[in-house]
C-alpha cells in the first residue's frame, strides 16, 4: 500500500518543540523524552522551575481550532468538578511568533503547528481482572458523564448514528485502499454491518447524547495505589450515547464481559442514570469502531511511523481478515435473545468473580 509522503510534523524537530515552548514562557531544563502516540506528537519535559509538563502538538488538519478549544474546555470543566483529569494550562504569548487562540488561552500556534501544555500525571494500567477496580472505574465514568450531560458540543464529532462509520467506507471506496479482488466483497459486508448499525440506533427514540471521552481504552486510563483511576487523552472527545465510554472496557468470552459490565454500571449507576437500552449499541459501536479505524490507518499511512507500527495492514490478507470480522459483528447485531449478557439482571453475577 502507497500512498503520498505526510509531511504534516516535517518541521517538529526537538528544536522546533523547544523553541516553541520557550516562546510561551516554558523552560526546559534539557530532560525530554518523547512519549507514545501515533495521531499527534507528544512531548514530556521538565521545566527550571522543577514542573514536569506535557506538550501536545496536534497533527495538522485533523482538528480545528474550534474542535480542539471545546476539548480543552471540557478538560477545564472535568478539572474543576475534581476529576482527575489533565487539564489544559493557560498560556502566555513572550515572543510574536507564538499566537495563542480560546479563552482562556489554552492553544498556540508556533509556525504550522498547534501544541497545548498539560501537567504530567503518572500511573500505571489498571487491573481491570479486579472488580473493585472495574466498579471505581464505572463511578469515575458516572461522574464525567454528570459533567458532560451539562452541555454540548457544538464542533466535535457525533457518533449518534451510522455516519462515522459511513464516512470511513466511503473515503476507503474513493480512495481505492482496497484490493480489487476483495473489493466486492468487503464493500457488501460494510454496507450490510451499517445499515444493521443504523438499525439499532433507530430503534431508541429519544437516546440522550452527552459529551464523552470517547476512546476510553484501558490505555487511556492510568492508575495511582492511592488516586485510583485518571483519565488521559481527550483527544478524541465527541458527543454520544454513554455507552460509548463504557464498551472498550470488556473483554474475553461473554460470561467474562457480562461480569465486567455488571461492575462498571455497579459504580456508574451510584452516582448517574444510565439507560439500559443503550446496551444493544455495544456491538454496533464496536463495529463502527473497526471499519472507521482501517481508515485511520489508511489515511496515515504517509506517516513514516504507520507502516513500522502497523506492517500488516492493507495487504489482501488484512482485507479478508477485515471481511470475515465483520461477518461475525454483523451476525451479533442481530437483536438480541432474552438470555444474552446485555439483558442481564444484577442478581446474574458474582461481584468477587475473578475475570482472568
């Protein structure tokens, strides 16, 4: 798979990162080490004045100005209601090659690139085989959700329907990403899965949408003996059902994420309401999730650091496994019988369950 060279961080030299940063008043003390992630450059230094700080510098054209500020915001709302979350710091402008955008100012912009600076904040992953663990994590997630029931996005994405998952396909069709030879096929198991997701968002009239984390992975998620759990990364922020943050916590067999599931909505339900309907969009969202992130990869694919990370992808035999994948999704989209895990009553499990 080929695809024109992405030269969107061309310029982010270790310098250029530095010289950004001292633009805004933040000096380094030459301590730096560069951390995990494909879709931005991310950066953590120590400062003179003994801060050890974050610096995100956003892959160009992703967002907008406006998108990234409600993240930020959100961060800012989370922070004040004591959630442990990193929130943006509000910067100052000490050169005029730096210009700062939002209110307060929590992005700049140096040369072609945006970066915005938040406080390190350690951990490790949590042990989610633990139900103590998993019902802390539901109760955090109760109380963001409280929060991000507050108001809405009006910028960032909405995964309310099959639109996300639509729009990847079809930048994957326009785009030719898929061999000719599995290309009727895959287009007809893509086009069957979101319509089937569409489906099931239909069938819940009056589904309330909320501000969410939005990839709430378990890497996204670290760990303190004594903080218990804090979330990174909102930077794939959206409105959504609350499920949606709720989902990519379950693993293994379905007896294994049934348990799972019980403890999350367990701690969720002591501190928020949750609609027990949305617990049939858990498959559909999964599904939306594969298709929109083939075409995460395919659009990054430029990028040097995709084709090392990921050298499996858009070979014919990635393609065909991505088509007997979502075979399967599209047959658990089937609605469901009475007796599946998402039907479950909160006498059906055992709290001391061990997951592993």
């Amino acid at each position: 798979m080929t695809q024109t060279p992405d030269s969107s961080f061309g310029q982010l030299t270790p310098e250029f990162m530095l010289d950004a940063l001292e633009a805004a008043g933040l000096h380094a003390d030459g301590r730096m080490l560069q951390l995990n992630s494909y879709e931005n450059r991310v950066l953590q230094l120590h400062l003179e004045d003994g801060r050890i700080a974050v610096a995100k510098f956003y892959r160009p054209g992703r967002w907008s100005d406006e998108q990234i500020l409600e993240e930020h915001s959100f961060a800012q709302e989370l922070a004040a209601a004591e959630l442990p979350v990193a929130a943006p710091w509000v910067l100052t402008s000490m050169q005029n090659s730096l210009t700062l955008a939002g209110d307060p100012a929590t992005l700049a912009h140096f040369g072609n690139q945006r970066f915005a600076v938040t406080p390190r904040q350690g951990g490790r992953s949590p042990e989610l085989e633990d139900p103590e663990v998993l019902t802390w994590i539901g109760r955090l997630l109760g109380r963001m959700h409280n929060v991000g029931r507050s108001r809405e996005f009006l910028h960032r994405l909405h995964w309310s329907s099959a639109k996300p998952g639509r729009d990847a396909s079809d930048w994957l069709i326009s785009n030719s990403s898929i061999p000719l030879e599995i290309f009727p096929a895959w287009n007809d198991i893509v086009q069957r899965c979101l319509d089937a997701i569409q489906q099931h968002f239909d069938a819940l009239p009056g589904l309330q949408l909320l501000r969410l984390h939005g990839d709430c992975h378990p890497g996204n998620i670290l760990w303190t003996p004594d903080g218990g759990p804090h979330f990174v990364d909102l930077d794939d922020a959206v409105m959504g059902p609350a499920v949606q943050d709720l989902w990519m916590l379950l693993s293994g067999d379905a007896l294994a994420a049934r348990q799972q599931l019980a403890c999350v909505l367990e701690g969720y339900e002591m501190v928020a309401e949750f609609d027990r309907r949305e617990l049939t969009l858990i498959e559909p969202l999964r599904t939306m999730r594969m298709i929109h992130h083939s075409a995460w990869l395919a659009k990054r694919w430029g990028d040097p650091a995709f084709p090392l990370a990921f050298p499996w992808f858009g070979t014919p035999n990635y393609w065909s496994d991505q088509v007997a994948k979502l075979r399967e999704q599209l047959e658990l989209m089937k609605p469901p019988e009475p007796d599946q895990f998402i039907a479950f009553d909160d006498e059906d499990w055992d709290p001391d369950a061990n997951f592993k």
